[in-house]
C-alpha cells in the first residue's frame, strides 16, 4: 500500500517561483512554516518581508505579510510586534538587507528585546541585483563588484556574534540549509527561536546559511562541497545564545 | 464649550493628535521638533493602549510606524526636513501600501545642515511628490496654534478614510509658539472607523500588503483620480478680499504676518486682501480662479523660503485659470523670516 511520507507541509503551495535552481529560499520557508505549524502559530503569524531574492516567492505560503523597504524589516517588525503583542512577529531578512543597509535597524530591534525573531538568509552575496559583494562575502569571493580582499573591504561581517554579546535577545543562533541534516538542525533551532519568543517574549535571532549557485558561479550539485569548505570555516553554525 | 488653555505648538499638535486616537508614534530627536517625541515620551505611558517608542534614527520611526499602522494602529511620527529626507523612502512606500499615517514636518532653516532657526523650506519636498515614485500626501499648512491642533485631530480621519500619508507642514516658529487654544476632546476608541484592510482584520483578504490592488498601473490611476476628487477638499482663508485691489499670497506663520500688515493698510483705506491656502495639497486652485482681473491690479507673494517654493504653486493656479495678473514676489529665508512690519513696508511700496 502507498504511503505519503513527504510532501509540502500544510500553508505551502506548489505555485511556481522564479528562485533559481538550487537556491535554499524555499528551504527556508519550509523551515518556517513547519515549525510554525508544529507550535500551532501560522494563523497567528505576521512576516515582515524584504527587498530581495525572497520576493520571488510572493504567494508561495499562507502567512500574513507586510511587505518592508530594504533594510526595513525589523524596524517593521517592531512596530507590528509593539502593537500586537499577541503575535508571532518574524523578519524575514537577506545579508545584504539586514547586515549591510539595514544593520542599524537590526541591531537595535535586537537591543531592545523585541517580542520578534529575526530570520536572516546569508547567501554571501546580493542576489537579486545578481551577485555583488554583500558584507558577508567571503575573502576570496569572486563576485561582480570585484574580489573581497580584506584591505578593501576588511573581513566578512558576523551579526550574529555580534547580537549574541547584547543583554536582550533570548535566542541566536546560526544554521545552514545545505544537507537534510543541516537543514533538520535548522528547523529545530527555529523551533527555539520562535519558543522564546512566544513563551518567554523576548527577542530571537536565527541565520540561516544558504546556496547562491547563479551568483556564486558553483553548479548545484557542487554547493554542498563548496558551502562546507568555504563557508562553515568562516560561519560556524550553533547556537550563540540560549535561553532554554 | 471648553476652556481655553495656554498651549506651545508643539505640544498642542502632541495633545490633540492623542485625542485624535494615536495609538502609535516613533520618533527621533532633531531641533525645532524635539518638543512632540518629548511630550509624547512623557504622556502617552499615561494612556492606556498607546505605544511610544524612540527610534534609532528617522528611517527606522517611519518604519517603525509602517509596522504599527499595517497592522490597525493609528500612527505618526514628527521630525524636520533632514529626518524628512531620511524618511522619504518609507513615505513613499506607506503611499503606495496604503498604510496610512500622519507625518509632521516642523520646518527648519536651509538645505544640507542648515540651521535650526524656522523657515518654509520644505514646501516644494512636501508638496511635489512625498517620496520617490510620484505619490503624494494631504498636506496641511496651519498658520495659528488652534489651527496646528484642529488639523492634525482631523489628518488622521483623512489619512484613514483615503489610506494615505497626511503631512502638517509647519515651521520652528509655529512649533514653539505659545496661544491660547481650546483642545477637542478625546476620540472613543472603540469609535474610529474599523481597518478592513489591516493585517489582523481580513482574514479573506490578500496576505501580502504592498500595493493595493493587483493591477499596479491600474492602482496608479485611481490614486490619480483620487487626488483630483479631493480639490474640493482644499481649504482656504480668504481675508479680506471682497473688494481687494491688491491681493497677498502667503501661508503659515508668514501668511500670519501678512494679516497684521493687511490691517494696518485697510485701516487707513487701501484695499488689500490676502489668499491663504490652508491645505497646500490639495492646492486652493479656485481661490485664484475667482479672480477678478478687472480689478485686481497687482499680487504681492511673501514667503520664507529662498528661492520662491510657494509662489509656483501660486503661479500654476493662475495660469490654470488663465489669470494675467502682475505678480511680486518678496522673500526671506536660511533662517530670517519676514516680521508684519517690514512686509507693511512692502505693501506700502506697491500700494502708493
């Protein structure tokens, strides 16, 4: 007798996106969604959405939305999540949004404890405008505004260290979307940051290290190789702060 | 009828914008409109169900209170021109969400750093498009303290009832101004009109707030056709222009000064008047239309900004109306502004 054992998760639809070939976006999501169901809060949820790669999956999922500016999002956030306390408020944030142009916002959402979880995609590189160096390049990287040498534009940026040293947030950690395992780990530290936020309401902050293959200039099915020898080394995944 | 009591600018436009249901403001310091985050800092933990919060800079308050609003929150934020230009990216995109909010511009002198003395310096940045893209605010320019508290209690009727951004325009002058004005009273909550549209209230609604329709071009046009249905929203002061000869245009605090001159020379019989728009989008294009140009013989345009912002706008209804009428122009600016007795020395120049 057949069996289901694998499908999209209930507020997922197979509507077509125009991410690229391996791209982890939808890895994400489905990360999001999943744990959201598992804690019952989908309906309950508001994502605030950035100007990005990410945009490319308009309907893709049944979560309530409020589109940002770049950058914006945890600014947005912390005026959704002052207002309705009672919500599951996410920002769902790319490197270049929330590392580059949108730190201030960020870090700050961050300082002052935000009943939020702020969700950022670090890709390495600026996606959607097709691959310039982004705050978290890699030394080394090729991208389209030149190679990152460190006495240029010094060494990738790591927020997540840098939020996991201030006294407010409950929850950081950082965790990549390459192997099912990684991914597994992903969804269970989602599962936390989205806990503390719900039970304990306070401020968490998840990374999630994902696959640019267009802009890295790496086949998809070399990613995972490429990801583990070049990125990890720099962007080591666990969790920075806990408050289970 | 109320008592009237003595209020400063600022913190009357504070007061009456609570009353007017703000449930949500985020701002950030900058001279001369420190006094709104201040007072609001200050009152609104007094309220229930209010929320101030002091942002990391002018882009994270308008975004802070794109959040709020979204999701059913009257709310508004206040800076001057440098934080203005901080915020127009998020001005712009409250427009075109249809996220509305009110904003207030209280004026500062010059571009760049400028000066913190007053001015009229951002009316043609408040006026022409709020923001990249073309969208645009309801605009009010007050000229008194009563009239700062009235208009911004009814903005945030306006921005609700169209989901726009409505902007109060006034100057450091007006700001920190000390009348006696009399407060409408506080709004019942639970009487504001219900967000349909917000985050938490449509649940069969789309779930993605960006713009607000499907058809973006389509969007476009009916807020083309929403800010033409609007002109007969424009308010104006038309003082003393019955049997005007020689017509005043000015607003705000030097419109103000113009009224005290205009008294002076009707007292010893010239006939001036003065047009004063009091909504500056829309603009009170019928004020000029009415226009007799057998018998107006000369209009004199003051303002305190350099070059000439508002007298485009003066200049644009005339030759809508197609109205040939001379025009001067007097001005002042980076911080001096025009004192009722010099511009009654101007009158008399063009008057004698």
């Amino acid at each position: 007798m057949e069996q289901k054992i694998y499908g999209l998760p209930e507020g997922m639809n197979d509507k077509k996106t125009s991410f690229c070939p391996g791209c982890s976006h939808m890895a994400a999501y489905r990360t999001i969604v999943e744990s959201l169901n598992e804690l019952n809060e989908r309906d309950n949820a508001v994502i605030v959405r950035p100007i990005g790669c990410s945009l490319n999956a308009d309907y893709s999922f049944d979560i309530h939305a409020i589109q940002s500016m770049h950058g914006r999002a945890s600014a947005v956030a912390t005026g959704v999540a002052r207002m309705h306390p009672e919500k599951t408020v996410l920002a769902y944030q790319g490197d270049g949004d929330a590392h580059s142009i949108g730190i201030a916002e960020c870090l700050y959402a961050a300082n002052r404890g935000e009943k939020m979880t702020c969700i950022v995609i670090n890709n390495s590189v600026y996606g959607m405008t097709g691959g310039q160096m982004s705050g978290t390049t890699l030394l080394g990287q090729r991208t389209t505004t030149g190679i990152r040498e460190f006495d240029n534009q010094g060494a990738p940026i790591h927020v997540a260290e840098m939020i996991a040293q201030l006294e407010a947030p409950g929850y950081v950690a950082r965790a990549a979307l390459y192997t099912p395992k990684d991914i597994m780990q992903a969804k269970k530290f989602m599962v936390k940051a989205l806990r503390c936020q719900k039970e304990l309401g306070k401020y968490s902050y998840i990374e999630l290290l994902s696959f640019c293959p267009t802009n890295w200039g790496v086949k998809p099915v070399d990613c995972i190789k490429y990801a583990q020898e070049n990125v990890l080394p720099v962007y080591p995944v666990g969790e920075l702060k806990t408050c289970f | 009828m109320a008592k009237k009591e003595v209020w400063q600018g600022n913190e009357a436009l504070s007061e009456s914008a609570l009353r007017a249901g703000c449930r949500f403001f985020a701002g950030y310091p900058i001279t001369p409109q420190t006094e709104i985050t201040e007072y609001l800092a200050k009152r609104m933990p007094q309220l229930e169900g209010r929320v101030f919060l002091q942002g990391e800079s002018e882009l994270a308050s308008i975004n802070m209170v794109y959040g709020a609003s979204a999701i059913g929150a009257r709310a508004m934020t206040a800076t001057s021109g440098q934080g203005l230009a901080l915020m127009a990216e998020g001005l712009s995109q409250l427009s075109d969400a249809g996220v509305p909010a009110v904003v207030v511009d209280v004026m500062r002198a010059g571009p760049g750093n400028g000066g913190t003395e007053s001015s009229q310096g951002d009316y043609s940045f408040v006026s022409g498009s709020l923001g990249h893209g073309g969208f645009k605010a309801f605009i009010f320019g007050p000229s008194t303290v009563q009239e700062t508290a009235d208009m911004v209690y009814d903005a945030f009727d306006i921005a609700d009832k169209y989901r726009v951004v409505v902007a109060i325009l006034i100057d450091g002058m007006l700001g920190h101004l000390i009348e006696a004005v009399e407060l409408k009273p506080f709004r019942d909550m639970d009487s504001l009109p219900f967000r349909q549209w917000a985050e938490k209230n449509d649940p069969t609604g789309p779930k993605v707030h960006w713009c607000m329709g499907p058809n973006w071009e389509q969007h476009a046009r009916d807020v083309a056709a929403m800010y033409e249905s609007w002109s007969e929203l424009a308010q104006v002061d038309e003082f003393m222009m019955d049997d005007a000869e020689y017509v005043v245009t000015a607003w705000g605090t030097c419109a103000r000064c113009c009224k005290t001159a205009i008294r002076a020379l009707r007292a010893e019989g010239y006939k001036v008047g003065m047009i004063r728009p009091k909504t500056i989008f829309p603009f009170p294009k019928q004020s000029f239309a009415a226009l007799d140009e057998g018998k107006v013989k000369q209009i004199i345009n003051f303002e305190n900004a350099i070059p000439e912002q508002f007298l485009v706008d003066v200049k644009a209804a005339l030759a809508e109306a197609r109205k040939d009428i001379p025009i001067v122009s007097y001005t002042h600016g980076m911080g001096t502004c025009f004192t009722a007795d010099e511009i009654e020395a101007k009158l008399r120049e063009v008057v004698k």
